[in-house]
C-alpha cells in the first residue's frame, strides 16, 4: 500500500518546533534542527545506498516549491541519475543566468496562460536582465541594480516585472542547487532600500485610446491589405477584446454556427470563462482562415506595432490596441441606451454589486449580441 503524501500544511511548516524529520510523503521532510532552523531534506536510496539530499530552507523555499524540487529530484532518479551528483556536475559547470533563465521558463510553460506568456519571460530577461553568460552564481545585489537603476523611473512597470522574474529565476536557481545564499532580487528588506517605491515615481497610465468617432476611417484603412496583423487588429475591435485574448485563441474556442466566442478562464485576466457573441463582421473575418494552425497567432506587441504605423491621418500618436476597450465603452455610455452592466459583461468586467451579478446570469448573450452588432454597425459606417 502507498504511503500518503502531501502530509504536511503550510501552516505545520510555520509552527513546527519539535526538532527531527517530519515527513511529507515520497520522501520529503521538513528537518528541525537544534537550533529552531528549518530546512527541507530528499531522502532516497540509490545502489543500495540511503542518501539525503537539502532542498532549502523552509524561509525561502515553500512547501509547494519543495515538493515540486522533489519532484524533479525524483524524476531523475527514474532516468537513472542520482540527483546529488547531478547537483555537483551543474555547479562544477557554472550554469548561467541565460541557461538558468531558460530552465526555468521551460519548466513553468505548461502551467502559464499561454505561450505569449513565455515569450514575454524570454524577451524582458533578454532586453532588461542580468548578462546571460554570467555565472548564476555571481549575480549579485550590483548585478541586479545595473539592471534596475537605468529603466526604474523611465519604464517603472517593467522593470518592477524584470525585478520579480529575475528573483523567481534566482530562487528556482537555489532550489536546484546552483546558487547559495539570499536572493539579491528580493524586494522586501532588500531593494526596497536602495531604490524608491514604484508608487512614488510611477503614476498610473491609462492606455491612450482613439476617439470612438476615429474608428470607422480607421477600420477602413485596416480593411486596405490583408495581412495576419490587421486581421487581428480588426477582429480585436469588433470583439472589444483583450490582446492577448485573441493572440492566444485556438479554433476549439470557436463554436461559428452558433457564433460564439468562449474563452477558458485559464486565459483571461480575471480567471473567469468569457463568452463573446460574434458578429457577421467577426465571422468573416475568421470564416477564410485555415483551421490546421491558431487563427492569430502573433507576438505580443505586433497590432501595437501595426496600430501606431497607421493612424488615421489627422490623429496623433500614441494609441494603444487596449485603449479599443475604452472606445467601445465610451461609445456605448454617449451613443447607446444598453444598460450599464450589458457593456460591462461585454468588457468580461467584475461586477461588483450583487443585484447587477445576479442579472448577468440571466438572458444577457442575447442583449450583448446585439451590442457587439451595433458597435460593428458603427465601426463599418453602416448607422446613420
């Protein structure tokens, strides 16, 4: 019979003071040692032999983060490696950041929303992080400031995002046994001394958004060519969708007859299922399209790109594919009777008051279709 195993809570982590080993399940223990200090140990056997292998302190390195080393530590005892040696090989190589960077965002790919997600780890430790032929174990606080202090009041969230996915690589890093000692990464008790808060030198932006009277020229110009980037750009528009919303679409999604659009919650912000009403517009535009590979399948920043390259002229920049959103709704609220919660839906918002919650669960596809056809109306010039 199969010993249980995720024996242990978080909150036994935090409160255990019995000194000894206190087991998890597949060889996992939480240690207690003289002193109070906590660390996670690997207990197996390889040729006979019982081995332990130190996973961490429990300060840094949670329960789950534990069992997911342990995990990996296990897997390659079943490919017939011996972890601890492994761990010995890695640093007697020196791993570098770049390569400890690419571990980790390989070994979290599957579990993120989608691989724009990925994408977007690659390219902002590429462009803003650390040297990637530095050895991991070398990136230090001044290491981590040379990269923060040039972008910290100029691009303030993204380097606040740069901070913490070079922080989450360091502490993968350690975890795996090729890095030693506290995150220079970490914010609390650390940077938070050397660099000022984000708040203070960062105040909030809203995306720039194109007058809703603007769309219409605007939609006609994206209708000029035929291109991937302006299909989506169009299709974004008339769904009032997020970005990556629709570059991360899958043709399972679409149900065409029924002219529905349904979004899992594992892709949408607010982690709820959305479904969109598709117009004919929208239908056209995914109706041509080939079925073997995703219907927009594009970089994140590619309708930014195209958008603020073609600007209605007479219109200046800049504009941003999210501001759409605000169109649509500035739209809706000055030239439209449809109630505040049916746009609200329509923008997959939270609504906050109960009774208006409550409404959303009754016929209100049928109302947000047609909202979506007399935005599509307008943005096609087809109202009076």
């Amino acid at each position: 019979m199969a010993r249980p195993t995720n024996r242990l809570s978080a909150r036994a982590v935090q409160t255990t003071i019995k000194q000894g080993y206190h087991a998890d399940g597949a060889g996992l223990y939480l240690l207690v040692g003289p002193t109070g200090a906590k660390s996670w140990v690997l207990r197996y056997q390889r040729d006979g032999r019982r081995r332990e292998m130190g996973l961490g302190s429990a300060g840094v390195v949670s329960l789950q983060e534990a069992r997911a080393s342990a995990l990996e530590q296990r897997k390659m005892l079943v490919a017939g490696e011996d972890p601890i040696s492994a761990r010995r090989v890695a640093r007697a190589a020196g791993a570098t950041f770049g390569e400890a960077a690419d571990a980790y965002i390989a070994s979290h790919r599957s579990g993120w929303k989608n691989d724009a997600q990925a994408d977007q780890w690659t390219q902002s430790l590429r462009d803003y992080g650390p040297n990637r032929t530095i050895p991991i174990t070398e990136v230090d606080t001044r290491v981590v400031m040379a990269c923060l202090r040039p972008i910290w009041e100029a691009k303030t969230v993204t380097a606040t995002r740069v901070r913490g996915r070079i922080e989450r690589v360091l502490d993968w890093a350690k975890v795996h046994g090729m890095r030693e000692g506290e995150n220079p990464a970490r914010w609390r008790g650390h940077l938070e001394n050397l660099l000022p808060k984000p708040s203070k030198v960062s105040k909030t932006q809203h995306h720039a958004a194109m007058p809703y009277g603007q769309t219409p020229a605007f939609m006609k110009i994206l209708a000029q060519r035929d291109a991937r980037s302006r299909r989506a750009l169009r299709f974004t528009i008339l769904t009032a969708a997020r970005t990556e919303e629709v570059t991360g679409a899958d043709w399972s999604e679409f149900d065409l007859k029924g002219k529905l659009w349904t979004i899992p919650a594992g892709r949408m912000k607010g982690g709820r299922q959305h479904v969109v009403p598709l117009t004919q517009a929208a239908l056209n535009i995914l109706d041509p399209l080939p079925r073997n590979e995703p219907p927009f399948s594009l970089s994140e920043n590619a309708m930014l790109y195209l958008l603020q390259k073609t600007p209605p002229k007479g219109l200046g920049l800049p504009f941003t594919v999210h501001g759409f959103r605000s169109s649509f709704r500035d739209w809706a609220a000055e030239t439209t009777d449809f109630p505040h919660e049916v746009v609200e839906m329509a923008l997959a918002h939270a609504i906050r008051n109960k009774a208006e919650a409550a409404y959303r669960r009754g016929h209100l596809i049928e109302k947000r279709a047609l909202l979506m056809n007399a935005w599509a109306q307008h943005l096609l010039g087809e109202t009076s």
